[in-house]
C-alpha cells in the first residue's frame, strides 16, 4: 500500500512481524491527537456464576489494566472527530462475550446517532468460548449495528490486527467500507490449529496473512501501525470533504469536432504504447490534492489501481487500469474485474462519485480466463455501473482493447485523451481476422474509427483532451490539463440531481453508436 501525498511522496513500510506488540490503548495513543480521546466505556453487566470463569476475568483485567476485551471512545484524528473500537488481544484473546458485544454495539450506536466517522480495530481469536452460543450470536447484534451506521451514509473503517479471526472476521471486522490490516497478520475464518485437528494436516502459512488477502482483493490495504494514523487521516479527509461548489455558467453538450486534420489512428495506437506515457498512477499522483492508493489484485505490479482522491476540490473513488512497463505486462483478469464492481458498489455507499480510467491493452485470453469467467465479469461490470445511483465518469487515457475496456466505460461523462482509442481488438488481431495477418494493422486502425474524435462522433465521448503533440512529450502539462477536466465534469454531474443524472444516463447509452449530427 502507497501513501501518497500531493507532491508524490512515498511513506515506506514497516513490517511488524508475527504478533500484534500494541495494547488496544498504545494504538489509540498513536492515532488520536494528543489530549483528545475521550472513553464511552460504562460499567459492565454482573459477573458470570461459572468460579473458574470469573477468575480468568479477574486475571485479565489485573493484566491488561482493562475491564473487558474492548476499549471504546472518541477521538480527533487530524483534527475530524471519529469513533473508535478497539480490542485488547491481552484481555481472554480478544474474544468477545456477551459484555463485549453489548460494549461494541453501544459505540457503534452512539456513533450513528452524532453522525460520526467510525474506524474499528479488530484483534481477536473469535467467539468468547466460556459463553458458548450466547456470545456467538451476538456477532449478529454488532453487525446489525454497523449496517445501521453504514445506511446512514457514515464511514466505517476497520483495521484488522494480528490475528483477527472466527466470527469477527467473518462479521463486523471485515465490513468496513475501508478494510486495512497489519503487516504479516493472520486473518481467517478456521484457527490452524482446529484445522490440523479437522484435517489432520498443518494449513499452509501464508493462505491467512494480511498480504495474502490484499493480493486477492479481499483487503484494501496492508498498513504499518506508524502509518496508520496518516492513513486514517487522508482516507476520512476524502469521506468526509463537502465538494467545491460547481462553477456557475450555462454548460454546453456539443461534441467535440476536432482539429481539421485529427491525429492519424495508427500513430495513436503507436504513441499509446510508449512506455513513458503517462499512466493511471502517475496521473492521480500529479493531481490529486489528498491521495490514498490502494492495494488491488496482482499488488503494484498488477493492472489495476484503486484510490481516494481529491480531485481539484472533490472527492472520488478512482479505479483505473495501469499500463505496464514492457516485458512486465499483466492482462486484465477476471480478479480485477471483480475488484472494480467491489470499488463501484463501495463508491454506492459512501456517496462518492466513481472514476474509472481506462488504459489496457485488453482482457486476459487463456484458457484459465475463460475457467475463471471473465466474459461474465465484464457482463456484470457493465450492469453494475449502469445500474450506479453515485456519479460516474470514465477517462479514456490510452489504449482501449476489447471487452476489458469497455467494461469500465459505462458512464455518465467520457473523457479522452487526444491519442486514446478504443476498438474491440488491437489493430493487429483486426487484422489477423480480416486478413488473415497482422500486417494490415495501420489499416484497420485508420478504418475503424477507434480515435478519440471518432469516439465523439458516435457519443461515447463527450471531451477530448489535447495533447501537444504528445502527452509522454509533455507529462505534467498534460496531466495538468486532464485534472481541470476531470475536476470540471465531476462537479457538473454533482450538480445534477439524481433522477436527471440517470435519466441523462439511460438516454445516452440508447444512442450510443449512431453518428451524431
């Protein structure tokens, strides 16, 4: 995971290694401004009957210096009041009893009701077992109260520590609209030793570590604790910014013409494939004003980047494709393109716009692809973001091949860059079709109105953006020029409401296709 500020600078890691060495009040200590953590914690229901039972509290409380596996309060961080749960691994494991669960929820309640961010810092074995099944249906009651708070439009934020595991992984730790988690923890449903148990052999080491699970998209960043705190930060800035007004002055729908003499589709392609033109990370880094980049399928070297960002005053979700670097290139999978459905519905939630950026020189073509279902995860990608209720705008940054391109352009607005192309092959495979070799490529590019003025022509593009002559000539100016673009549709689509945002939607893609006069 990159923390990225607007000048580009990079926070490095930290690993903590095997075993969270925080307490629940040294985390807070390290996230909370100074002097401001304020405790919700009351006084606990009667003690449980069972000698043994009792005993094994008073050890843990005498220990820790807590009175339950959860400490619980608000907070500033960074100034922004939040919410905060957080467990102490020394107290029982972590585990959650009836007393815990009712602790939880009271805080997530409270929450909800002074409209306050909440981040959750989970760690624990599961289910209090001296409690049995009244405290396992309990993870019931907390997530009930976290599905509350998130339909209210509140950020729910959780950071799994080291381990996190049972039935809070399999609840309330994991439905965090945000889900960060520590260096090297095990995260899991199954304990390994009750595998061994069930299986009779050891489960494999890294299955349950955090990177693990961020390399498969099933969290969104992998964190250090010192990092934590700045990350919170940057993540609640985005969720919680009221967007700059949109500039006044009537707004024009006409399409874009083009130069008189438009840039040749062949050269296009050619200048696409630079490996020194600018790609989705590079452009977020050069103009967002707050920028948190997230892990994604395939790690930094995949094809696929996820982020907050503010865009000139406006906060958005961005998931975009990255070129990649020649002899290091990654097809699209079926994996990314569930992470951009995941990264669509969670920009649903939060209320925030949904920007896509497209750059790819296609979709993976295997025979595991096609195991994997990846024409069915384009299917649902392109319902999943027609069907989107929060603002969606797609930015055609270079290359468009095949469905892996299309699957991120449904849209309310597209903008391209001048050179960018879409086309439901490369050149050359249109070519290996028609003619049964690749040497009419230039051909077939020139033929088939893949430009970005073509793409005008017929409505799917509403803005180009020029490049002069090339935006990998040209880096920052270029980058600069497609921000205020980027700025300037989302807060036209902010300003619509939302019936005439969709109606707007649906009539546009009815037309698409047709050449416009």
């Amino acid at each position: 995971m990159d923390l990225v500020g607007a000048g580009g600078t990079r926070v490095t890691g930290w690993t903590l290694g095997t075993g969270t060495s925080l307490t629940a009040r040294q985390l807070l200590d390290l996230l909370v401004d100074s002097g401001t953590f304020r405790s919700w914690d009351e006084p606990l229901a009667p003690q449980p009957a069972e000698a043994g039972y009792r005993a094994a509290l008073a050890r843990a409380r005498e220990r820790t210096g807590t009175d339950e596996a959860v400490v619980t309060g608000a907070g500033l961080i960074g100034g922004r009041a939040v919410a905060l749960v957080a467990s102490e691994f020394g107290f029982l494991g972590g585990s959650i009893g009836v007393a815990t669960a009712e602790r939880i929820t009271r805080a997530v309640e409270r929450a909800t009701a002074e409209r306050l961010p909440l981040v959750a810092l989970p760690v624990s074995g599961g289910t209090r077992m001296q409690e049995g099944s009244s405290a396992f249906v309990c993870m019931l009651r907390i997530t009930a109260a976290v599905q509350t708070h998130r339909a209210a439009g509140l950020p729910y934020l959780t950071y799994l520590r080291n381990p996190t595991m049972g039935g809070v992984f399999a609840s309330w730790g994991t439905l965090g609209q945000l889900v960060f988690a520590e260096p090297d923890a095990r995260l899991g449903f199954l304990g390994p030793r009750v595998y061994e148990e069930l299986r009779g052999v050891e489960l494999p080491a890294d299955v349950q570590r955090a990177e693990t699970l961020a390399g498969r998209g099933l969290v969104d960043a992998v964190v250090a604790p010192e990092e934590l705190r700045e990350v919170l930060r940057r993540s609640l800035a985005v969720l919680t910014l009221e967007p700059t007004p949109a500039p006044g002055g009537a707004r024009t729908d006409a399409r874009p013409t083009g130069p008189a003499a438009r840039p040749d589709a062949w050269e296009s392609v050619r200048s696409t494939r630079r490996p020194d033109r600018p790609g989705a990370r590079e452009l977020l880094r050069r103009t967002a004003e707050e920028l948190v980049l997230l892990d994604a399928p395939g790690g930094r070297d995949g094809a696929l980047v996820r982020a907050l960002a503010v865009l000139n005053g406006r906060p958005a979700l961005v998931i975009g494709q990255q070129r990649q670097e020649p002899g290091r290139e990654r097809p699209f999978t079926a994996a990314d393109l569930r992470a951009v459905r995941r990264s669509a519905r969670l920009a649903e939630q939060l209320g925030l716009p949904l920007v896509t950026v497209v750059d790819t020189a296609g979709a993976e073509l295997s025979a595991q692809a096609e195991l994997d279902g990846i024409a069915i995860e384009i299917a649902h990608c392109l319902t999943t973001l027609l069907a989107l209720r929060t603002p969606v705008l797609a930015v055609l940054l270079g290359q468009g091949s095949g469905g892996g391109a299309l699957a991120l352009l449904p849209a309310d607005r597209v903008l391209a860059a001048e050179r960018a192309w879409l086309a439901p092959l490369p050149p050359e495979g249109a070519s290996a079709i028609v003619h049964r070799d690749g040497a009419h490529a230039p051909e077939l590019a020139r033929s088939q109105g893949i430009g970005a003025y073509d793409l005008a022509d017929v409505g799917l593009v509403d803005t180009v953006v020029p490049e002069r002559p090339d935006a990998a000539e040209e880096p920052a100016a270029f980058c600069d020029r497609l921000g205020q673009a980027i700025g300037a549709a989302l807060g036209a689509l902010t300003a619509a409401t939302e019936p005439q945002r969709l109606a707007a939607r649906a009539a546009r893609h009815r037309r698409l296709g047709d050449v416009l006069g």
